[in-house]
C-alpha cells in the first residue's frame, strides 16, 4: 500500500512539475503600493493580442509579459495612465482595450447592444403572439364541426 502512494506520488510529480516550469514569474519591483496597485489595473485592462480573450495580466504568453514589462517601464517613466492606454492603442488598436474609450470609431460598439436589446424584445413579442395567434386558429379548427356533423346536430335538435 505505501509503495502504490509512493509510485503514485512520484508519478504526479513528474506529470505535473514541468507544468510550474513554464509559468513566467515577473519579478517587478515598486517604489509605491500606489504604483503596484495602478500597475495591477492597468495590465487587468490591457488584452494580450495573442491570446485575445485574456488580459496581459493572466496570459503566459511571451507577447504579454513584454507588454508588462512594458507597462511598468512605462509607469517608471511617469507616464500616465492614458499615456499608457494611447501607446497600445497606437500600437494594436481599440480591441486591445477591455473598456475601448467611446468616440467616432467606437460608437457602434457601444451602441449596437443598446439598440440590439429593443429590437430583439419587440422581436420576441411578434412572435409569442404569432404563436399564440395560430394556437388559437388550431383550437377553432379543431372544435369546429364540419358540415355532416353539423346537419346530425340540427337533426338530433328537431
């Protein structure tokens, strides 16, 4: 029994331990709390371009650790946070910001859910009532009486 947990302990040792070898440990240090804090949100808002659905602060791509080396050369530099924002945007385009900013090129993204939702309620509705309406066409269809039961009826009422 102990040899079965040792053998297994071992097995998941060298199955698991190269996983840890390829995690990247940024070792940044930080004059501030401030500066580590706004360090932290601002790689939270930057979306690493290779991964496309992860921000640069949780992708293991070599791309985002660039970006937060970058990033925190950026914030050593003194530059601000928009600065900072504008130099990806420059660089990638609004996509690479979680929150785009809203202007002439960013309306339709803003825009489109605010007009996407009462168009697909007022959609929603055309259709419980077509359903409804053909539910009921089906019923009068069904309880009408067709014309040799309704002479038997007029025939048994006499």
């Amino acid at each position: 029994m102990v040899s079965a947990i040792r053998t297994f302990s071992i097995l998941f040792v060298m199955v698991f331990s190269p996983l840890s070898l390829g995690a990247p440990i940024d070792s940044l240090s930080f004059e501030t709390q401030s500066e580590e804090d706004r360090f932290k949100r601002l790689i939270e808002e930057i979306r690493c371009v290779k991964c496309q659905n992860t921000s640069i602060a949780g992708s293991n791509a070599d791309l985002a650790r660039d970006h937060r080396i970058k990033v925190y050369e950026m914030i050593g530099q003194g530059k601000t946070d928009t600065e900072i924002r504008e130099w990806f945007v420059v660089r990638y385009g609004d996509f690479v910001l979680y929150r785009p900013k809203v202007d002439s090129r960013t309306w339709l993204l803003w825009g489109l859910p605010l007009l996407l939702v009462p168009i697909g309620a007022v959609l929603l509705v055309l259709q419980i009532r077509r359903q409804r309406a053909a539910a009921i066409d089906e019923v009068e269809e069904e309880s009408a009486l067709s014309d040799e039961e309704q002479k038997k009826l007029d025939e048994a009422l006499k």
